[in-house]
C-alpha cells in the first residue's frame, strides 16, 4: 500500500502553511517577551507525515528555565490577587481567540503530529472548551464560613492558589492538553512554567501567544519548549519557589518527577499512561460497539491514553464483532492528515512506528491472526497500516502493554467475571469502555471495573466538565470538572474569635 495516490490537499494549502510557520513564535516565552535560548541553542520540528523539518525552535536551557521560574514566582503575588472575575475574562477572551483562530490551531496540529485535519479540528474545539469552563469556574470557588460545633469559634475556611507550577504536556494532544493545565492554573490564581513535547511545540507556542493577546500579564505563562526535557525541568523542581508539578505523559516519567518531588514536597497531578480494556458483552447492540470501538481505537491513530488497547468479546458475538469491525477499519483512508478524505495519519516518529510494527509481530508470532492490515505503508513518513488482530492470546504485548498505535487485538471472554478479570489484569486504570444493552449489568461492571473512566455503550468520554484522570498507575488527580480547578488550589483554614465573647454555657468544648 502507498500513500501517493491520495487526493491531494487543498490549492493554496503550501502558502497558507508557510504563512502559519511564519507566525508561529519560535521563542522562549519568559516574562512575557518572546526572546531566544541563553545559548543560541535551536531545536527541529518535523513533519512525521513527510520526514521535513518545518521548523526551528529556541531550545531552553537550565538558564532559561531558571529565568522562567523567577518570572513566575515574581507574578505570584499580584497574580493570586488580581480579581477571580479579571482572571475569568482573560480565559473567555482565550476562549474566544481560539475560535477565531481555529483553523490555524487545527492545521499546525496536524503539521507537527499528524493527525488528520478533521481530527485536529475536534481537539480544537475540545481544548479550547476547556478555556470557557475554566472561566466559568474562575469566578465559583467557594469557600465556607461556620461556627464551630462546641460554638467557641468561627472557621473561616477558602482556598487559595497553591503558588507557581511545572506543567509538562506531552506530544499527542498539543493543544489540549495544554489548555487542561493552564486554564484551570489561571483560573485559581496560579503562576506557571509550561514545558511543551519537544516532538510538538508549535501548537503550545501559538496557545501561548493567544494568551498574550487575550491579556494575560507578564509572567503569568512562560513557556519552555527544548530539546532537553531534564535540562528544563531539573532546575524548577530543585526550585524552592515551586509548589506543584503537572505531569501528563508516560509512566515511567512520570514516576521520575513524583521522586524528584519528594524533596520538596511538591502537589503532583500525573496523568500517566494507559491500557484501556474495551468489553463487548453477548447482550451489546454490535454495531454500536463496533462504532465505539472504532473511535476508541482509532481516534488519533490510536495515540490516545484514552485509547481502546484491548477488545474484550464475548466469545459467542466474536464473530460477528470481528467481521464488522474489519469492514470498517478497511475503509480507512491512510495519508498526509492535510490531505482531502484521510482519516489515519502518519505515527508521530520511526520510532513509534517501528514500535507499533514489533507489537504486531509480537502478537503474530505467538499464534495471533492478521484480519486487516500488519504492515507499515511505504513513506515518506511513519504510517502503519490500520490493523485487526483476533486469537491474540494474553500474554501478547499487545495486550499487557499500551500500543500507541492503529492496532486492535481481540479477545475472547466466556462470562462476566471473566471479562472483568481480564479487563483489571493490569497495572494500568485509566479508561475503560463497555458496551451492553443490559444497563444493570453496565452500572454492575462499573462497579467493579478498577478505571477512573468507563463509558457505557459510547467511544468517546473525555469532557471539559467532566474529571478525567487514572487510578493505580495511570496516575494521580483529576484534570477538567469541578476537580480540576482543586488541584490548583490548596485550603486555609482561618480560627477566629466567638464574636459574642464569652464561652456558651454548660457542654460547650474546651479549646485545645
Ligand atoms: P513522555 O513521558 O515521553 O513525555 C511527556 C512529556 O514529558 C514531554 O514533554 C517530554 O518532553 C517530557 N519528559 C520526558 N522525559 C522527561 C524528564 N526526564 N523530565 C521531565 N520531563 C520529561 O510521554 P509522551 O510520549 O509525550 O506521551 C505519551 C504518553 O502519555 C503515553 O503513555 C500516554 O498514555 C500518556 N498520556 C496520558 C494522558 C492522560 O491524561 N493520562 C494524556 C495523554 C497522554
């Protein structure tokens, strides 16, 4: 298979790109100017669906990152003061930019990752709502005023900006997972350094710009994007000033930043790495799941945490689900994500996809079968043909590791406790999808299933109003909802004097 013979992109498209390159800053962001690397240093942007560097980033160095750390920890201060409602305004001023300027966020998305532009154009509107709920939360962060139950004092009890932040986005969601981290830190009063996947600046550097322009004062965001994640995020965690981390990434790094954390004792927010179980019951409306499963697995060539890792079947619909869903994957368009009609872009490196490529080969050479796809598809670029794996047995990598990639492994399960053991049989709690049309048996599992997020009878769950966030290792706290503004925040509790002077009589507590 070859991608050349897609319909090719739009007339226009190359000088509306070199137009978006040119403005896309390509600076450090430190205390609101945009300026170049202590050093000179420079990093590479590459295209991944045609191996072309499109551009040219100054690379932070500990300096810089020192730099960025006082410029947030000097705008604290007056931060945390500057009224809830001015903070909220800035957020729908954001908000408001990004829908202005939409079609460049979604083009310089698929630029630098790959997604198909369509694809991209989602993430737009998913990020960008995370700005308007943001500011709607900004201005609804109660806190409380009561009497003690002995009557001996008042508690004044609110919250307060946990103080400047880390937050480390990763390459497969660029805009929105920046806008997960800064809107709800900008929302609760909170400073930041925003250090963005080396692999996908671009997107953060124009988020960025937008919050200049929406008004955002100085210091408030400072961007470092560098060829050095270490370099950047040693010196601000060894930072006394610092007083939270937010991580979204994989794992294993994420468990180094909670250990670089410790000596500080930093607020940690991680939102780490997946393996989500997708589970067809006998009683599943199939073309349901199938379209569930399809946007579960597929949905950014399948580089989501989120994504579908393993179908689940109940063996007497395994058949039919199989079948169905092949059709489906077949008719998928591989190619340049600005190209008309495409719907599965390249992987973001060769090394995700040679990574992707030894899954399958993995899977195969312990007896799994290929029902579509297995193959890379000839470059420029890293694509991988969409692939449908069944009798993959349980030991395969594909099913005990996150894939990050278009492949989809079935198996097979006989009843209900299989399918949940089979589904917790990980280290792994992230998402979860199930799909019956028998709604005690859905909530029965969702009970029972150890995942932060399980949809029912749907594919795609994440929401701006919702907390989205793992449990075991796919991490701590939420991000979205009423949740994600908290982890911004920490609670002060004010003890102040009965107004009324003296001790109620008789049964009232003594003060401790
Ligand atoms: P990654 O862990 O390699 O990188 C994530 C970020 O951490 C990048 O900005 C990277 O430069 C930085 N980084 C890498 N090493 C570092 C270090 N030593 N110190 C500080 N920063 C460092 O992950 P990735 O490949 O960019 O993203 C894919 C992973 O992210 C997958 O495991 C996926 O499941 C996970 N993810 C999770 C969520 C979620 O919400 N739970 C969302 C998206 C992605």
């Amino acid at each position: 298979m070859s991608i050349t013979d897609k319909a090719p992109a739009a007339p226009g498209i190359k000088d509306r790109i070199a137009d978006l390159l040119a403005k896309t800053p390509k600076g450090l962001l430190i205390d609101g100017r945009w300026r170049d690397a202590s050093d000179g240093a420079t990093f590479d942007v590459e295209n991944p669906a045609t191996g072309e560097v499109i551009a040219t980033l100054a690379s932070a160095t500990r300096e810089d990152a020192q730099a960025a750390m006082n410029a947030a920890a000097t705008a604290q201060e007056s931060w945390a003061r500057t009224p809830a409602r001015e903070r909220s305004e800035i957020l729908r001023a954001a908000f408001d930019l990004v829908q202005e300027r939409y079609d460049d966020l979604a083009l310089l998305m698929t630029l630098e990752m790959g997604k198909p532009f369509a694809e991209a154009q989602g993430e737009v509107k998913y990020g960008g709502e995370f700005l308007r709920w943001f500011s709607e939360e900004a201005v609804r962060d109660y806190g409380r005023y009561t009497e003690s139950p002995e009557g001996t004092l008042r508690m004044l009890v609110s919250r307060k900006p946990v103080g400047p932040c880390l937050l480390i986005t990763p390459w497969n969601f660029p805009l929105a997972m920046a806008t997960r981290k800064v809107a709800p830190a900008v929302a609760a009063g909170c400073t930041m350094v925003l250090k963005p996947a080396r692999l996908t600046p671009l997107t953060s550097q124009y988020f960025a710009q937008i919050m200049i322009d929406a008004g955002l004062p100085a210091g408030v965001l400072n961007v470092v994007s560098s060829a050095s994640a270490a370099a950047v995020s040693e010196p601000i965690m060894a930072d006394p000033r610092l007083r939270k981390v937010s991580f979204t990434g994989s794992t294993p790094v994420g468990k180094q930043l909670m250990k670089l954390a410790t000596d500080n004792v930093l607020r940690t927010s991680m939102e780490l790495g997946g393996n989500g179980p997708l589970l067809v019951f006998e009683d599943a409306d199939i073309d349901k799941a199938v379209a569930g499963a399809m946007a579960a697995k597929m949905r950014n060539m399948g580089e989501a945490c989120t994504a579908a890792n393993r179908l689940l079947v109940h063996e007497s619909v395994a058949e039919e689900f199989v079948t169905k869903l092949a059709e489906k994957m077949s008719a998928l368009t591989v190619g340049n994500g600005v190209d008309e009609g495409v719907t599965v872009g390249p992987l973001v490196e060769a090394k995700a996809r040679d990574s992707v490529e030894e899954f399958v080969a993995d899977a195969v050479s312990r007896g799994a079968e290929v029902v579509v796809g297995g193959a890379r598809v000839d470059g420029p670029g890293y694509f991988y043909q969409p692939t449908l794996l069944r009798n993959v047995p349980r030991d395969a990598r594909a099913v005990t590791e996150e894939i990050f990639g278009p492949v989809a492994p079935v198996v097979t399960f006989k009843d209900e406790d299989e399918a949940v053991e089979l589904a917790n049989s990980t280290e792994y709690g992230l998402a979860s999808y199930v799909f019956t049309e028998n709604i005690s048996r859905g909530l029965r599992i969702g009970d029972r299933i150890e995942f932060g997020l399980m949809g029912l009878n749907v594919g795609v769950i994440s929401n701006a109003a919702a907390p989205f966030g793992g449990v075991k290792q796919s991490g701590l706290g939420r991000e979205g909802g009423a949740e994600g503004i908290a982890e911004y925040t920490t609670t002060q509790y004010i003890g102040i004097e009965n107004p009324w002077g003296a001790l109620p009589p008789s049964g009232s507590g003594t003060p401790a």
